[in-house]
C-alpha cells in the first residue's frame, strides 16, 4: 500500500495553509484521492509533488485562473508562459537591487552623523549633478525617481533662496536634459554640516546661521548643497527635515582656520 498523508502533513511539509489546499483541490488542480475509511482526503507523494508545482507556478504571480489553464497548453506555450515570467521576474530583480542600494545608502548616510542631527557628518559628496526639481504635467522629472536619484536641496549666493533639486549620479548624468543648477567642481573646498529644514515653510532652517558662522571666520561660500537624510516629526514643534549638506568654499586655504 502507497503511503498516504493527511491535508495537515501535507500542509505543514509544504509551508502552505490547509485552507489554500482544499482551495486548490475543490477547483480542480489536484486529483481526488480519499482515506475509503472515513472519506478523508488523503494525498499520496504524486499529490505532494502536484502540490509543489501549484505553488511554484503560483509563486511566479500568475493567477489562480492561469494556473489552470497552463496545465491545458502546449508545451511550446507553457515555454513561453515562463518566459514571459523570467523577464517580469528579472525587471523586478532590478528594481529590488535599486531599492536595496537606496537602503544601503541611506544606512551610510545616517551611520555617517553619529545619529546625531545636531552635529556634522564625515561623507564626501556621492553625486556629480544638480538639476531643479519641477514637477511639469508630463511628470519629466519622474525619471529621476525611477533611477533612484536621491532629493536635495540647493542654497546660492546670489539667489539667497532654498530650491528643491534631484542629486545625480555618474551613471546617469548623461541622461540629463534640464538646466544644471550646481556641478562638483574639484577646485572648491566642501565643508560638510546638517542642515535642518521645516517642510512647511523651507524659509524656516538653520542655512543662514550655518552660513554667517563661516562667513565671519573668512570663509568665501559660494554655495551649499544637501542631499536628503530623514524626516523627523516631533510632539511639540513642527516636524524637520535633515539633508547632508557641504558647503562650497571658495578660499582653499582658510578651511582649516
């Protein structure tokens, strides 16, 4: 007599829920095989096996409405049934690395302050680019997001505003078609600091204060730039958003006064 197991044995050596097995089973995607005994149904290896192939396909997202139909296909149809899910399957791949970059990234960023938003950090700047964040009706800046380009902000001399900006990359700045607003430029000293932000109202930061802090040691600041880090929120004050900023100096020489 072939070894038999119950719907739990079944569910547990599986890692599914009886309740999807009986699910399965009432629509049709297994065979019917019961204890003759007490009319239980029962699943012999086959059973676990054909199991196995539901999940597996199932697992690849088709729905439950195409998982039996690739039973009924070809095989040269079944071939491109998986195909079709490789190259889904390799997008989301991608993807998935991107967002795992971005985790990385942001766990330097933070490691980077000493998890202290009062202070400084020690990074160099990771980007070459900046471009102005303008969000159009065609959504261009959209591009940005899906290459998971970080936000940031910029502060110029001559402008004495705050602008919101995407932080690009090598590897995609020649994908760049609006106007640069800031680019690295190697002659220039980067002074790194924290520069907090009130989301409400970007007027509402510590920029000025960090600026005439060095402006009267003889700093020459030409502009600074950040890159976002976190957003906090707060029980009695308005809530804070803290970028890695550096400040671009133009008098080499006194950085170290």
């Amino acid at each position: 007599m072939n070894k038999t197991f119950s719907i739990g044995e079944a569910a547990k050596f599986l890692n599914l829920p009886t309740s999807t097995i009986r699910y399965w089973d009432s629509i049709g995607l297994l065979t019917n095989s019961r204890n003759e005994a007490n009319d239980y149904r029962t699943f012999t290896y086959d059973d676990l096996f054909a199991l196995y192939d539901v999940k597996f396909i199932r697992s690849l997202g088709l729905s439950i409405k195409d998982v039996q139909g690739i039973y009924r296909k070809s095989e040269k149809e079944v071939y491109e049934v998986l195909e079709q899910t490789e190259k889904r399957l390799a997008e989301e791949i991608e993807r998935l690395k991107g967002e795992m970059a971005q985790i990385e990234q942001r766990k330097r960023h933070l490691s980077s302050t000493g998890f202290d938003l009062t202070g400084t950090h020690d990074l160099k700047i990771d980007f070459t680019k900046m471009v102005r964040a303008d969000l159009d009706e065609n959504f261009t800046a959209r591009k940005y997001l899906e290459k998971n380009c970080n936000s940031g902000i910029i502060w110029q001399q001559k402008g004495q505003s705050l602008e919101y900006v995407f932080c690009i990359g090598t590897s995609f700045e020649d994908e760049i078609e609006e106007e640069i607003l800031w680019e690295y430029n190697p002659a220039f000293d980067y002074q790194p600091v924290i520069i907090e932000v009130d989301p409400a109202d970007n007027d509402r930061n510590n920029l000025q204060e960090v600026v005439r802090t060095l402006t009267a040691k003889g700093y020459d600041i030409q502009q600074v730039i950040g890159e976002f880090l976190v957003r906090k929120q707060y029980e009695h004050t308005s809530d804070k958003e803290y970028y890695l900023s550096w400040i671009e100096i133009k008098n080499k020489g006194k950085q170290n006064k």
